[in-house]
C-alpha cells in the first residue's frame, strides 16, 4: 500500500545543468548545491521511509533571492520543493528528482516583535522556540509547541498547521497565524491575513495554512503572542486500564475543563521513555495522562481541585501533582522525548497521526494493539488525547524489507482505521506523500475535485510541490481498486466499527 511517488526516480543530467547554469547567474555557486554528496542530506525529510535525492538545492538568503528562483524554475518549466527544517514527519519535503529543492533555512531573521499588539513577524527559517525566546523578556510566548520546537521552523510549521501539546486550549498554528506573505510558482508576490481583528473578503489565510506548500512559497509570517501564565501546574494520573483514562479525557472535556495540555501515554510508552528522560512516570500504570493548568494562583489552583476529582471518579488509581516548575517541565520532557526514546530500542521508528473521536481512544487503542500481533511490531502509543490526535510509534527496521513493509502496511490500516471510527488521516502533520492515498478514502469525488480546482487556481502547472497533499483522480481510481480488496481482507480490524 506504500505510495507510487510520482514524479520520482533518477536524475536526469543535462537538465540539471541547465538548471545549475541559469540559477548561478543570479545566486553565488555555494548557493547553487547539485553534486550527489552535497544533495544526499536532502533525500527525505523526518519520514525516513520514503527517500529521493534532489537535482539540486538552492540555499536563498533573502526574500528576493526567493523570487527569482522562482521566476527561473518557472522559466524552465522545473518543480519547486519548499522545505523548512525538515523535521516534518508526512514526507512534505520529499525532493523531486527533476526539480529544485528551495530551502528556506537561511531566511531566519525575527524581523519586528512588538510587545504592545503582541505580534512578532518573522521570517520562515525561525526556529518555533526561538519566537518564545525573543518574546520573553516582554513575558509573551508563541504558543504552539511541537515536540520539535527546538528545530522546526515556522515556515514548516505554518505549511504543516503544525500543534504541540498545548494546542487544545491555545489552537494550532491556524489559530496563532495573523498573516503571511509569499510568492506564487511564478515569483509574483501575495498577501495574505492582517494584523486586524478581522478582514474583508474570503478568509484565503486559512487556506495557506496546512497547505504543504503546494500554493506559494511562505517568505514572512506575522504570528500572535500571547502572556505567560503567572503559574502552571500538571497532574499526572495513573489508570489500570487503558480504556478507563480513554473515558477520563472524555469526562474532563465534558466537564466542561480545558486544560493547557491533555495528553496520554501507554505503559508501552512510558517504559520506552522512563530510562531515558527519568521523569517520574509510573511504570506499572497501564496508561497515564498528563492534565495541566495554567492562568493565575488562584485560578490553577481550582482548576486542578476540579481536573483531579473527575479523574479519580473515572478510576484514576493515582495522582501526582508539579509541586514546582522543574517537576512540570519534567513531566513534559518525557512526553516530548517519546520520539528519541524510540531511537534507544529499536532502529527506525514510523509515527502515524490519526485523529479520532475523543470517546473512541479505548476502543482505537484495543484495535491497535491486535495490529501489533498481526504485524509483529511494536507499538508505543503517545498522543494529544484533549483532541483525539493519535501518534501511535511502529518500531520496525529499515534493513529488513520485510518489517518495512509490515510497518507501512500497520500504518495504513491505523489511518483506514482512523476514518472508520469518524476521525480524520491527520490532525497535524499533514498529508504529505505518507497519507496522500487515504485521502481518496476520507473525501469524496466531487470534494477532492475542489481541491484540485484550488490548487490550480494559485498553481495551474502544479510544480509547486507536486505529488503531495491532494491526490490525483487516477491514484484515487488506482487506490479504490485496491482498498475494495484490502478494506475486507488486510484489515479486519476495521469491521468491528
């Protein structure tokens, strides 16, 4: 079920020396990257299961350096690949083997920060954390949080609608998006979004953001800030059962409580993630949340007495409370180290990102640990459980043929599985090319035409990212025929649904 990348395969030579030739007219030859040693460390982004060297790298430092790639791959008719940090886990900035790979890496300049609008306008190449760190002597904060904060950037970020565990009571990068500007496949300039409460027109700031680069190329992002909390506090709490602190998250959102984070972990997890974070977790607990508050003394403080008395009516076993602000970032440290620590105990790793129902965790989660017996692989289980964003952790090995295609195969039936219970393929890493074939199962014909027309609309070529996020009527054609045959004999998980 792995994707046929289109677009993919060898490189072909006299192009890219045309290419070369007519780039370095404007850029300086370091600039210009095309020999295979330089090029290889491009081949794929965080999803490491599907890899393409580029023909060539182009390394902007300004914005009008980025026009003028563009108006020259356009002259010449050759893809353009946006890519950010290449953290992104949904294959977004997979190279094309005949197109250019455009890295905004050096376009990392806070341009302004203004404490009184509480704004900050960057530029795409901006570490996430590092937007918090130029806002924090004014006790502002950019709110969404990835656990890859520390090196995605905010181009990335907005091309993905990236989240983070603080995501259920502060949104999504949509949320904390002014505006943007950019330029077009053919190097013409846009903008998008404002400063103000609210603008005329069709809301087109939206359609931007989680559009994986496939409509213009994000050169400058003005993003809101927000206070830091004067306290936060998190409760850890231990449950016996998995399908129990399942219903507990439910019970917490229906109690009418948004946390600052609400996220969740299986002892598969925490076992992974305890040796090398130390962070206190309960190890013989089947699975743990992870509550948190924040806001003022006394406003924490009752949101905690309220969060701790719903969990332990829905069978919390135990609670442990942040007594002091480096036992809460020590809580959070093993959740956000859940990635790396899947390093230590096996040699690849597949994150998926399905979103469910928030009702359905036990259930999903039940399914998922009958897949691991039916594929033979491990898998931890971590996720954004306030909104039901599951990020489930297939151990496989890349050197065995055979456990890759187990893993891709457990990691199809997870989305397919996703969809069936009322959810979604992806709640914040995209599409990319990892999910681009259950997209034909989520939407119908007549919605992925839509998508189609929108693309075409900014990009009427579609060399501005190509093969990815929105599928083509003959890979879903292709994808249908398979998945009648699939959906009642590969996964049988699906039918207790």
């Amino acid at each position: 079920m792995q994707p046929v990348l289109e677009g993919m395969g060898a490189i072909d030579l006299p192009l890219q020396q045309r290419v070369v030739a007519a780039l370095r007219t404007y850029l300086p030859a370091d600039a210009v990257l095309f020999e295979a040693e330089q090029t290889r460390p491009y081949e794929c982004d965080g999803l490491t299961l599907y890899r393409q060297v580029p023909m060539i790298v182009v390394l902007p430092a300004t914005e009008a350096d980025v026009r003028e790639i563009l108006r020259i791959a356009s002259a010449l008719g050759v893809p353009v690949v946006p890519r950010g940090a290449g953290t992104g886990l949904s294959g977004g900035a997979l190279p094309h083997a005949a197109g250019i790979l455009l890295s905004l890496a050096k376009l990392n300049r806070v341009l302004e920060l203004d404490p009184e609008a509480r704004t900050a306008r960057v530029e795409p190449g901006v570490r996430n954390l590092a937007i918090s760190q130029a806002a924090e002597p004014f006790g502002l904060y950019y709110a969404p949080d990835p656990s890859s904060q520390v090196a995605c950037t905010i181009g990335g970020n907005v091309a993905e609608n990236s989240g983070g565990v603080h995501c259920l009571k502060y949104g999504l990068t949509v949320n904390n998006v002014l505006a943007v500007r950019g330029y077009t496949v053919l190097g013409e300039p846009v903008e998008f979004g404002s400063a103000a409460l609210d603008g005329p027109g069709l809301d087109l700031l939206s359609l931007i953001v989680g559009s994986e680069g496939t409509l213009i190329v994000v050169t400058e992002v003005l993003v809101r800030l927000v206070p830091k909390p004067v306290l936060a506090r998190c409760i850890m709490a231990s449950f016996a059962e998995v399908d129990a602190a399942g219903d507990a998250v439910a019970a917490v959102i229906a109690a009418g409580i948004i946390p600052a984070g609400l996220e969740m972990m299986d002892q598969a997890a925490t076992r992974m993630v305890e040796p090398f974070v130390k962070a206190g977790y309960d190890l013989e607990a089947a699975a743990i949340l992870l509550c948190e508050s924040d806001g003022t003394v006394d406003e924490v403080a009752e949101e905690i007495e309220r969060m701790s008395t719903v969990l332990r009516a829905h069978g919390a076993t135990r609670l442990a409370v942040s007594a002091n602000e480096a036992e809460r970032l020590r809580f959070w440290a093993g959740r956000k180290n859940a990635f790396p620590a899947a390093g230590r105990v096996s040699p690849d790793y597949y994150c998926m990102d399905g979103t469910i129902p928030r009702h359905q965790l036990g259930r999903v989660l039940g399914a998922i640990r009958d897949m691991e017996v039916k594929y033979n692989l491990r898998c931890p289980n971590v996720f954004h459980a306030g909104d039901g964003n599951l990020h489930p952790l297939i151990l496989f090995d890349a050197n065995d043929a055979d456990s890759v295609a187990r893993a891709d195969a457990f990691g199809v039936a997870i989305l397919e599985l996703s969809i069936a219970v009322g959810g979604t393929v992806t709640g914040e890493h995209g599409v990319g090319v990892e999910k681009i074939n259950q997209l034909c199962l989520q939407f119908d014909e007549v919605t992925r035409a839509a998508f189609i027309n929108i693309r075409l609309a900014f990009d009427p070529t579609q060399r501005l990212n190509p093969g990815k996020a929105i599928p083509t009527l003959h890979r879903c054609a292709e994808y249908g025929r398979a998945h009648v045959h699939h959906g009642a004999v590969a996964f049988p998980e699906l039918e207790r649904f």
